[in-house]
C-alpha cells in the first residue's frame, strides 16, 4: 500500500469554492478501484486548512489517480492559486 498526505491552507474567500471542488473528487476518487481510502479532513481551529488522507493499493494506482477525469477539477483550481501553502508526503505504508 502506498499513501499520500496532503496539508493544505485555502484562501479564506476560497473555502467554498475548494469544498465544492475537493468533495466531488474525493468521492469519485473512493470508487477507483485501487483507491482503498480517501479522506478530507478540517482543523477545529483554522477552518481554511484542510488534510487529505489517501491510501492505495499500489504506485500504479496512486499514479493512475492524477489521470482520472473526475481529477481534472481540482487540478485546474488549484492552478489559480486557491492554496495559501501545501505540504504532502507520499509513501510506502510501513504500518497500519
């Protein structure tokens, strides 16, 4: 299995227009076959930062997954600057 954490803090006037975005994908991307978790998560006390928790059942996978079209939203918004800072790791999952 391999994961990828993503940390990301949104423009505040932006939070909506993320949601919209990233909720679609997140629920399109639980139905990929080698998507074993995709998860989008808030901080209690900063209500722009935002984790995205994601396992796959393999690289091949992982990779596959920035080519689905339901990926092709969030790409392009987050081209327009919407994240303030990001933060990710990808990896192997050394224990569960």
């Amino acid at each position: 299995m391999v994961a990828i954490t993503v940390v990301l803090e949104i423009d505040p006037a932006r939070v909506d227009e993320f949601l919209s975005v990233m909720l679609s994908n997140a629920a399109a991307s639980r139905q990929e076959p080698g998507c074993l978790r995709f998860e989008v998560a808030r901080a209690f006390d900063k209500p722009n930062f935002f984790a995205l928790s994601e396992i796959y059942k393999d690289k091949a996978a992982m990779d596959a997954h920035g080519q689905m079209p339901h990926y092709a939203p969030w790409k392009e918004l987050a081209a327009t600057g919407i994240c303030l800072s990001r933060m990710a790791v990808r990896g192997d999952v050394i224990d569960s």
